[in-house]
C-alpha cells in the first residue's frame, strides 16, 4: 500500500518551502524573542477539503501528562532551517496563562487571539541562531520613565503683517475635503502583506460573512489602507471560516 506523505506550504522571506507531515511533528516552537513555546505535536486537517486547518501546539507537562495544546495558525509560522524550529509572534506569558485545550476537545479552526503582532521573521543569523536558547519566561511588564524640562517660550517681537501674507494664509486654512486627506500610513504595504498579516485584523470575526462584512469589520480594527484595499478585491461570495479568507488572499496575491 502506497504511503500517504502530507505537504504544507511554509512562508519564508518570500521563498516557499515544503515540509511533510514528519518533518513538522516533533519540532520545538520560539518566539521571535528567543522563548521556548513547546512542540508541535499533530495537523489537524478538514475534510472534505483536505486543508491543514492548523498546528497542534504542545507546551508543558511531564512525560506527557498535564500538557496543554493551542491551535496555532499555520500561515503565522515561520521555519528557521539553521535552528530547525518553528518561530511564531506568541509571547511565553499568554502560553502559559491561557487554558489551551485538551486532547479530544480539537477546536474546529486555529486561534488567531494567540497572534502577538505582525512583525516580520526573517532567518537569523548565526549570533541570532545561538541567542535562540533562552528557556526563562519574559518580564510581564516594564516600567520607563521619561524627564520632561518646561521652558518659557521667549517673547517674539511684534511684526506688522501686510495683507498679502493675510490672503495667503486664509486660502492655506481652507479645509481638507475627504477626497485630499491622505490615507493613514502604517501596516504593511500590499507587496508585503501575508495571510497572517491580515487575519490579525480579522480577529473575532464571526463566520460565514461576506467581503462587506469582511471590509467593515477589519475598519473598527482600525486596519491600514492596505489591508482594506487587500479585501476590496475579493470575491463576492460568503466566507466560512478564516481558511477561506487565506486562500482568498493568495488568489490576489
């Protein structure tokens, strides 16, 4: 009998890289801050469609007893071949405060609450590889503190102003109609926006929605001129889960 071999596309700087299903259980799993997260432990996939709906996340517990398991978004991981792990924006804190879930209550799609932010994962170098070995949890906060110096402002000399410089003024003062105010900057452009990148601003969503749902919802999560423009090209047509917005994506991509 022919053996089955399950292939995952993998994102990377741009490259596509693919793993089997044996090449990804059993790998440890970082943060981009070098913490130890656990180890993928199993892909849960959905049928009929046969897509990995997510990565099993298996952190804590001791010979296998009282771990927890977190349903990770595939398209959120990266893979470091220097390391050979996994890297995923999830701080060490929320992974072990949070529940998780237990084996045989399997979730029916991959929580993107556990996502941190959206900052690229490049491959290390070698000085960042060995730095990667860090087991201690991060500080839960930090405190800064900031020295403000008041001045007085110095007294400007009295100047007459021709009418000239009057008329320029008020024209320069004349308000800014919706179609001249620039777009809001931040977030990742559209070249470099990812699958993970825009279910960020998709969290909470509930599904089956549609684009305009979609579109409004990533709105109040104040998304980025790109994003918007990102989901604007989609199809009409309802989504039912957040794989299917992914592959979505990667049809404008």
């Amino acid at each position: 009998m022919a053996e089955t071999v399950l292939e995952q596309q993998m994102r990377r700087t741009g490259e596509q890289e693919f793993l089997s299903s044996e090449d990804i259980v059993g790998k440890r799993v970082k943060n981009p801050e070098g913490y130890d997260l656990g180890e993928i432990s199993s892909l849960r996939v959905g049928l009929p469609t046969g897509k990995v709906a997510y990565a099993v996340l298996r952190a804590g517990g001791m010979f296998g007893l009282g771990a927890k398991f977190f349903a990770v978004p595939v398209e959120a991981m990266v893979y470091r071949p220097g390391d050979d792990v996994f890297v995923v924006n999830i701080s060490k804190y929320k992974i072990d405060n949070e529940p998780g879930f237990t084996e045989g209550e399997w979730p029916r799609e991959a929580n993107w609450n556990l996502i941190e932010s959206t900052r690229p994962m490049g491959p290390p170098s070698q000085e960042e590889a060995r730095a990667v070995t860090r087991t201690e949890p991060p500080p839960r906060e930090v405190v800064t503190t900031e020295r403000v110096e008041v001045r007085e402002k110095p007294a400007h000399e009295e100047m007459p102003i021709k009418a000239a410089e009057v008329e320029h003024r008020a024209t320069e003062a004349q308000p800014i109609t919706e179609a001249e105010r620039p777009v809001a900057a931040g977030g990742p452009s559209l070249k470099h926006l990812s699958a993970a990148d825009l279910q960020v601003y998709l969290k909470g969503m509930n599904y089956p929605a549609g684009k305009q749902d979609l579109i409004s919802h990533a709105r109040e999560q104040n998304a980025s001129g790109d994003v918007i423009a990102a989901l604007e090209q989609f199809s009409e047509r309802t989504y039912q889960s957040a794989a299917d917005v992914s592959e979505e994506f990667g049809k404008i991509k």
